[in-house]
C-alpha cells in the first residue's frame, strides 16, 4: 500500500514534529553541529555528475538546499510527514526546479521504484519511524545496485549538553577573541526557540516509542537489512551514529 498523500499520522506526533518545524531553522542556522554535519553528509554521499538523491524524513530541507547549491548537476526529491516542515522546505525553494519536494509517511511502502536513486540520506529520522529495520530495507530497495545510503541517528540515551558543547567549542576556534559576546547574542536572539527546541528535544528523549540505539544493534540492523557498511562513526557533538551503506553483499574494508 502507497502513502503518499495525506497519510495516516499519530496527533501526537503531528503536533510534535509541527511545534518542531517552528523553530527548527531559527536554531539550525545558528547551531554550528549542525552545520558541520550537513558538511559531512554532503560529503559522505559523494555524488557523482547528473545522480538522483533522496533525502528521506528532509524535515525543512537544509541538506537537498545546501547539497544543490554546491552541485548544480544534481537532482533530488525530498520526502517527510509533516506538510509544516514541508512547507518551510518549499518556501526555500520556489526558483529551484531540480527538488521535489513530497508528503510520504515512512511507516508504508515508499513510492518509489526498485533502483530509482544514486544516493539516499537519512538524517535524524531513524529513531523517530515505527520500523527502523522496515525503513532500511525499503531505502534499500529503491537505491541503485552499488548505491550510497549516508545513515545518522542518535546514539542510545544521547546528551544534548555534549551537541551543545560542541557548539560553543567550535565558536571559540572560530572566534578566538569575540566567542564569549558572539554566544551571549545568540543565547539572547534565540532564548525562546531554544526553549521550545530544547522542550521538543527532551519529549522525543522521553517517548519510550522512539528507537536509540547501540553501537552493535545499528551495525546488526543495517547488516540484516542488505546494506554492506562501513564502521560506525560518532558524529554530532558524538551524540549521533553515523553510517555509510552500499547496496552490495559484502562488508566495506
Ligand atoms: C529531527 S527532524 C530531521 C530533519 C532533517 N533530516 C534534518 O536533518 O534536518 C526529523 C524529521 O523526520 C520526519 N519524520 C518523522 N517520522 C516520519 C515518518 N514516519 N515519515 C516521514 N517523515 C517522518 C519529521 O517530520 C521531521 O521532519
């Protein structure tokens, strides 16, 4: 059964990931982390000339905006739940012609054919599915033999104080004089959507339906799913995993 349309969605969620969108990119643009973990996402996918990228749960779109504006010869579609993120997505990207932009739930079947991407990411959503095991085997399926899927999730029990930390380590090598007064700004600027932000964060933490998981579990999954992978790596203030899987059958060396 295809989901593409208005899909099913727990209220709960729908709130959650709604309140979420309000506040995501006021946060984001400043949350040096975040920054770099896009950087190393872009990276990590690595396409090559003319490759259709998908970017599952894009949330506002950050990644496909930030990867197209460094590549011109790429085309990408970016798929997630939430119309209040997908909105924000879109309004990013009224000029660009080489995203589209759709409603998917990741609980169902993607509509999508066998093979049709080069390269997936799948940025902080994991967690948040039904399935995880599910997801991954559906991102393999519609990823081309010899494909690229750039996986990051959270690390079991993470701590927002070590992501936080990161930032201000990386504002002070930044800024090595004008750290303390950028920080003060920003704490300042942005206070009330951080509180939200921070609030969102600690509810999704206490939600025992989301799925954190260890080292060996995600190795396991993305195994038994059909990706061969590479070793896990820690990433985001060394709160998230980060995984590279290519649809193949043996193990990266
Ligand atoms: C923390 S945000 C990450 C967004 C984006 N990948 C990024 O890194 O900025 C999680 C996203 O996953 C989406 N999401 C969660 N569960 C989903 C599902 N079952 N189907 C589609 N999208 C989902 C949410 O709507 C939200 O946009």
């Amino acid at each position: 059964m295809f989901c593409t349309g208005e899909c099913h969605m727990n209220t709960n969620r729908e709130l959650l990931w709604r309140v979420y969108s309000q506040v995501y990119d006021i946060v984001m643009a400043s949350f040096l982390p975040y920054q770099i973990l896009t950087e190393r996402v872009a990276a990590s996918l690595s396409p090559s000339p003319g490759s259709r990228i998908l970017d599952a749960g894009c949330g506002t779109g950050h990644l496909l905006h930030y990867l197209l504006r460094w590549r011109s010869d790429l085309e990408a579609v970016g798929i997630d739940f939430s119309t209040a993120m997908l909105n924000r997505a879109r309004a990013k990207s009224k000029d660009s012609r080489r995203i589209t932009w759709r409603k998917v739930n990741l609980n169902y079947p993607l509509p999508f054919s066998d093979g049709e991407f080069d390269a997936i990411a799948c940025v902080n959503v994991l967690y948040a599915v039904d399935e995880p095991l599910f997801l991954l085997q559906e991102l393999r399926r519609v990823l081309r033999e010899g494909g690229r899927l750039v996986l990051v999730t959270p690390i079991y029990r993470p701590k927002m104080g070590s992501i936080f930390g990161e930032h201000v380590q990386q504002l002070k090598e930044r800024n090595p004089k004008a750290w303390p007064v950028i920080l003060l700004g920003q704490i300042i600027r942005l206070a009330p959507s951080l509180v939200v932000f921070v609030a969102a964060n600690r509810s999704i933490q206490k939600d025992r339906s989301f799925h954190f998981f260890k080292e060996d579990q995600l190795y396991r999954m993305l195994l038994e799913s059909g990706f061969r992978t590479s070793p896990l790596e820690r990433v985001y203030g060394d709160q998230a995993w980060l995984a590279v899987g290519e649809k193949g059958t043996k193990p990266i060396l």
